[in-house]
C-alpha cells in the first residue's frame, strides 16, 4: 500500500496541478486576469443569485397550450434582452415549467411585470350599429365582441373581432411623452401590410372610434378624425411612462403564444449577496483554520499530512466548480465548510488504525501499511453512504437543496482521492525518507487508549429511552405539528430595510393589517433597520400570492428597500412538501439495499433503524421549539442521514471484522462492546472536528444558515448517541451471531480470515 510507481506519482500530482491551475483564477480580480498570459485559465468560479444577488423565477404555461413552451422561452428570452440582460438563465422545465434566473437585478416587479404579461395588442374597430348595452343583455352582431376597459369601474366596448392590425405588424414601439398633452404615448411603426390596413380603415372610418385592446382589455378608444397615412403612430392610454416603456417592450419583442403565471419568485439584493459572499469566505477560512488545528494538536505530523490533503481537497471543489460552470450557492459554501469539518474523517479513521495497530505489536511500517488497507473497506461504505444521500437530494431538490448536495457530492469524491493517493504519497514519502521508528506522538488525547466501557450493559435503559423518544417525538408531530415555512405550506416573505433609521414594528403593522393579506409575522433582525415580514398562504391560486409581494411593496417602497423577496404559491410549495419526503424516504431506501448488500440483513436493518430514530429525535427538536422546516431543513436531515450511517457503518465494519475473528470465542456482547470501543477515539474526534466547522457557519451564516448548523449540530449529536447505544444493542436483539457473517463470506474469504 505504501509503493508508488512513477507514472501513479506523476497521475497524482498532475492532478493536483490541474486543480490548482483551474481554481487560482478566482484568487485575482477581473483586471488582474486580463494582464496574465493568454494560455492560462482565466474562468472563476460561477456565482448562485443568492450570493451574486438578482432574481430567479418559476412560470407556468398554461396547461393547455404546452406544446408553445419552446416558443414562449423565445420570447421571454426577447423581453430580457430588450431589458438589457446579456446573460439571463432561461430554461425549460417539465410539466410546461419555465425558470428564469436573472443576475444582478434592479427591478423583480418590473421583471415580473414584463415576463408575465401576454403581450396580445391589437386595434379593433369599434361598433356603432348597435348599442354595447343591448349586446351585453342579447347577442352581439356576428363577428363583433365585447370587450372591457382596464378602467375602475371598467367601460364596455363593442368592437370588430376582426384587428385591423396586431402584434406581427409592429415594427417598432418607444415610449415617450406626448409634447401637446404631456402624457405618456407610445410611438410605434408598422410593416408595410399593416400600415395598408390602417391606412385604409381610418379614411373609411373617420368620425368613428378603433379600440386599442391589450391582452383583451381596451387601453383606450381614439376617435379618428382624418385618414393616418404612413407607417407610424401613438398610442395613449390608461398608463404612466413605466407602463409605456413597459408595453412598448412587450410590442418589440413579440407576443407570448399563451398564458403564463409566476408560480415562484425568489429575490436577494447586490449587497445583501455580496455580504453573503464575504460571510461564506470567513466561514470557510476559519473553519478550516480550525479543523487544521485541531488536526496537528491530535495527530501531531500526520495532523500536518492531513491538513496538506484538506487543503488540496478544498481547492479541488472549487476547481470543479470551475471546470463545468457549476454556480457556488450560500448552501454550496455551506457544502463546503461541512465538507471540511467530514473529511478528516477518513483520516482520521486511518490513523487511527495504525496507532491501534501498533499497539497490537506492528512495526511502525507494518502499522501505517495495516492502517491505510484495513480502513480502505471501512472508508468505502462510509462515503457510499454519505454519497447516496447527497445524490437523491441533487436529484430531487432545488434551490438551496440543490446547491448543497452538489458540493457535498463533489467533496465526497476529491475525499477519497486526496484519501488513497495524495494523503499515503505523503506519507509514504515521509516513510522512505525519515524511515520513524515510532508513530508520531500529538501534545492532545482526548480519547484513553483501550477502553473497556461495558456499553452493552445499558442496552435495556437506551433502547427503552430511544423509542420512548421516538414514540414521543411522533405524537407531537400528530398533535402539536410542524412550523413549516413559506417553501412547504406556500406565502410571501419579504426582508424590508428602512431608508433612514430604524423600522417603527408598530407603523409597519398597522399599514400591513389594513391591507388585509391575512397572517402576517414580523421578525427584527439584530440591525435595527431591518426586518423580516411572513405573510401565510393566501389559498386562493397563484395570483393571490403574487398580488400580497405587491401589495406590500406599493405600500412600503416610500420608505424601504427589499433586499429579499421570496413568493412560493401552492403548486410550487405542494412539490416542494412532495419532493422532501420522497427525498427522505429514497436515501433510506437506498442505503438500505447498499447496507443490505455489502453486510448482511441485521446489520442493515439495524442501520436503517438508528438512522429512521435519528431523523424522528431531530423531527420532535423542530416541533417542540416550533423551529420555521424549510429547504434547509431538509438539506440537514439529510446530511444527518448520510452522517449518522457513516458512523453506524464504521462501528459495524468493525463489528463485523471482531465476528469473523473471534465469534467462536466471545460473546456477541463482548465483541460489541470491544468494536465500539475501538472506534470510539475515531467517533468522538470526528465529531468534534465537524463541530468546529458548524460553529463557524453558526456564528457567521445568516439566518437559514444558521438553523442549519444548528440542526446539524443536534444531528450529529443524536447520530453518536444512536451509532453507540442503538446500533450496537439492536444487533443484540435481532440475534446476529459469527456464524452469520462467515457463512455470508466466499470461500477464499473464510479461509483468510481463519488463517489470520
């Protein structure tokens, strides 16, 4: 395990260089880069919205028209051009769903407005011959309709069905001011059969009114006094000059080909995702500042390898990153500094083996070989595991959940290559080199060596206590339930900042009740100009929830910015709900089958069942401090999930390695107690290394990341306990015994182990 070939060195570190090269880009400013050779890399690193800031939204095309969707994304990619955004994100989605994500972004109502809106403009001639009443309570003529005013009380017009002109004949539009009446126009230019037709009809119809009709709702409806030769015109209405600029807008680029509806809306300023970037990078370096620390004060110089290989494995994240254009999200840096807090695991795990082994009497040479082979299996399931959870979660989540399980994805795989040729390259090296006669020594132990915890004796206290929890936890669920938030139940969340001074909680709540939007919370932050505004479901379609974010930005935009808007309406929030369950129960699942595969059916279900009371105890933690459950609820039971089989697995690796040795000569229960005391040094510093780098996300992340961290925290604490005083004891009681597990192996496996 500790030969190198030279092409395996020169692969390794080629591989590192690679990593370093794509990733160093983003240490130099945009005017640096231009000034380096041409031949180096020169792409960063891709930033989410909520760490760039802009706007991205979820449209839906009207169910019976999904066959336009491909057109609609034309011209929805039109109206954001027309807009000024050169590198606007829009992309099909299934179920006739449209996602557009806009960086940088100064106006969401505007983006909303314009992207929303059909677009169907046309100019209808108006009917004389009989009264609009009359064809109100009857029958219209044939080939005539009636169409009302965008007025309040509307104005009922009857009017030709056949247009004399629409949106195809529209060369140009601009909007501007009509200099006689100093009201908004819109100047448009028509094409050559349009202009023919517009021509012909006002010299025919001078003294009667045309109807200029939007998206079936009359603008206004102009008396033509003489024959408008030529190809131009105006057009004035119901509208002020953002409503112009806005329409003309709408006319150059085109029509949409049917309906859509904003079903999801989520907004975060420049500055609030520029804060976020210089919180995550904090976050980031003090955490691995940490875990790097507490790595040298346990491990001494191999805490110095190992640091090496996390630094080696952070840059290699983010070169991937890079490589495929892949966005860093809030919950990607998250990913990360999480990452950084696990990967010591492997190591961990490793060095753990080799101070183990070189107490059983292994030469120090033999000891680092036996660790590095012998933890190689262990580390294996441990990660698949992890991996399994993360990739249903990038499968089926979005948002924040996406982002997150990308990078803890990406750092599974750069952990394990850093683990099994960067880390034993160095140490190998260092073998060759300084040829040690002992194990390096560390100033800091925090675990005795051998201990003898007679675990198995409490079984009977812990199992009882776990599934009283268990029990407990899901008969609050039923009863008191969950606090879930905007992004499972539906609703408006809007942060408000005040332009000067701080907020008046009183004032906002007296403007906000008169507006009558139903529930509505208010949070202070802990900057006195700033607070947080929830507003419930509406429960009454998409609509309702778009016209709440408009409501209350007409009503504060006077006096305060919006540095975020989140708007979920119900069919978003009713797949949101779906999805995180489903996520939950797939990665269950799946670990299952893996579980099940690699060890034998005790061990698996033993797993699955510690895992199922880890996620329950963090359930009843939500549903008694009434905590808001949201995406980035899920991403941590997640993580959890992946976390707690990672520690369960180490523990039964081992269980299984003490059966096939010594199941004939010990007691299940010896042999249980003694594997978890082996790998207790390894669960206890694990812990403790991620732990450091959750404090770090606690103490610098925003809110969303900050509930996080703390659930994980919890997680990891509740995943511990279960590892040591469930998972053991439940093979107790599901009978496992030696023979199982050597009856399970292939010949030439029982033979080796007997012969050890």
């Amino acid at each position: 395990m500790l030969y190198f070939s030279r092409w395996k060195t020169v692969l390794i570190w080629a591989v590192v260089l690679a990593g370093v090269i794509l990733a160093l880009p983003n240490v130099f400013s945009q005017d640096q880069l231009v000034k380096l050779p041409d031949w180096l890399p020169k792409k960063q690193l891709a930033l989410g919205l909520d760490l760039e800031g802009g706007s991205r939204l979820r449209l839906q095309v009207d169910k019976d028209h999904l066959a336009d969707t491909d057109a609609t994304i034309a011209v929805l990619s039109r109206r954001l051009s027309e807009l000024g955004y050169t590198n606007p994100n829009v992309e099909s989605q299934r179920n006739g769903r449209v996602l557009v994500e806009v960086p940088g972004l100064y106006d969401s109502q505007l983006l909303k407005d314009i992207l929303s809106l059909t677009g169907e403009l046309s100019f209808q001639m108006v009917d004389p011959s009989m009264p609009v009443q009359q064809a109100i309570d009857g029958t219209p003529p044939e080939g005539d309709e009636v169409v009302y005013s965008f007025d309040d009380p509307p104005v009922a017009y009857l009017v030709k069905q056949e247009p004399l002109v629409s949106n195809q004949n529209f060369v140009d539009a601009q909007a501007g001011i009509d200099t006689a009446t100093q009201q908004p126009v819109i100047t448009f230019r028509l094409d050559s059969i349009g202009a023919d037709r517009f021509s012909k009809a006002t010299k025919a119809g001078v003294g009667q009114s045309f109807a200029i009709v939007l998206d079936n709702q009359v603008l206004s409806a102009p008396v033509i006094s003489e024959a408008i030769p030529g190809n131009t015109g105006q057009i004035s209405g119901n509208f002020d000059l953002s409503g112009a600029s806005n329409l003309a807008l709408v006319m150059r680029a085109g029509a949409l080909p049917t309906d859509v509806t904003v079903i999801e809306e989520r907004t975060i300023g420049t500055d609030l995702g520029a804060a976020a970037v210089s919180s995550g990078k904090i976050a980031a370096l003090i955490g691995a500042a940490l875990v790097i620390l507490f790595m040298l004060l346990t491990y001494g110089f191999l805490g110095v390898i190992a640091s090496i290989a996390l630094v080696v494995n952070v840059v290699l994240i983010l070169a991937v990153l890079t490589l495929f254009g892949a966005p860093l999200t809030l919950a990607g840096v998250a990913g990360i500094v999480l990452t950084i807090g696990m990967a010591v695991d492997s190591n961990v795990l490793i060095y753990e083996r080799i101070r183990e082994d070189r107490r059983a009497g292994f030469s120090v040479i033999q000891a680092i070989d036996s660790g590095f082979s012998r933890a190689l299996a262990t580390i294996v399931d441990a990660n698949v595991t992890t991996l399994i959870a993360a990739l249903v979660l990038f499968i089926l989540g979005t948002g924040p959940v996406h982002g997150f399980a990308l990078t803890v994805t990406i750092g599974i795989v750069t952990t394990l290559f850093t683990t099994f040729t960067l880390t034993r390259w160095l140490v190998s090296l260092w073998v060759q080199r300084s040829k040690p006669k002992e194990v390096p020594g560390a100033p800091l132990r925090l675990v005795p060596n051998d201990t003898k915890i007679p675990f198995m004796k409490l079984r009977g206290l812990t199992l009882g206590f776990s599934a009283l929890s268990s029990i407990a936890a899901i008969v609050l669920f039923a009863i008191v339930g969950m606090n879930f938030g905007i992004d499972f139940k539906g609703g408006t969340m809007i942060e408000m900042q005040s332009h000067e001074g701080a907020i008046d909680l009183d004032d906002v709540y007296s403007r906000l009740d008169e507006l009558n939007i139903g529930d509505v919370k208010i949070e202070p932050f802990k900057s006195e100009d700033r607070a947080l505004i929830t507003v419930g479901s509406q429960g009454e379609g998409e609509d309702a929830e778009q016209t709440v974010g408009v409501k209350i930005r007409g009503e504060f935009q006077d006096d305060y910015d919006f540095p975020r808007i989140d708007v979920i309406g119900p069919a978003v929030s009713s797949e949101l709900s779906q999805a995180g369950g489903l996520a939950v129960a797939l990665s269950l699942l799946a670990i299952f089958v893996y579980v099940w595969l690699r060890f034998e059916w005790h061990f698996a279900l033993g797993a699955i069942i510690a895992t199922v009371h880890d996620v329950l105890l963090l359930l009843g933690m939500f549903v008694i401090f009434q905590m808001e459950f949201n995406l980035w609820s899920i991403a941590a039971l997640l993580a959890i999930v992946g976390y707690s089989l990672n520690d369960t697995v180490v523990i039964y690796d081992r269980v299984r390695e003490n059966l096939r040795r010594h199941g004939n000569s010990m007691s299940l229960s010896a042999i249980l107690d003694a594997s978890i005391n082996q790998t207790l040094s390894r669960t206890i510093l694990t812990s403790l290394a991620t732990f450091l780098a959750l404090i770090v996300l606690y103490v610098y992340g925003g809110d969303d990341v900050r509930s996080f961290a703390l659930t994980i925290a919890v997680g990891i604490v509740v995943a511990t306990y279960s590892s040591i005083f469930v998972a053991g004891p439940l093979l107790m009681l599901f009978g496992l015994k030696g023979r199982d597990v050597i009856d399970d192996q292939p010949p030439a496996a029982v033979s080796e182990q007997n012969g050890a």
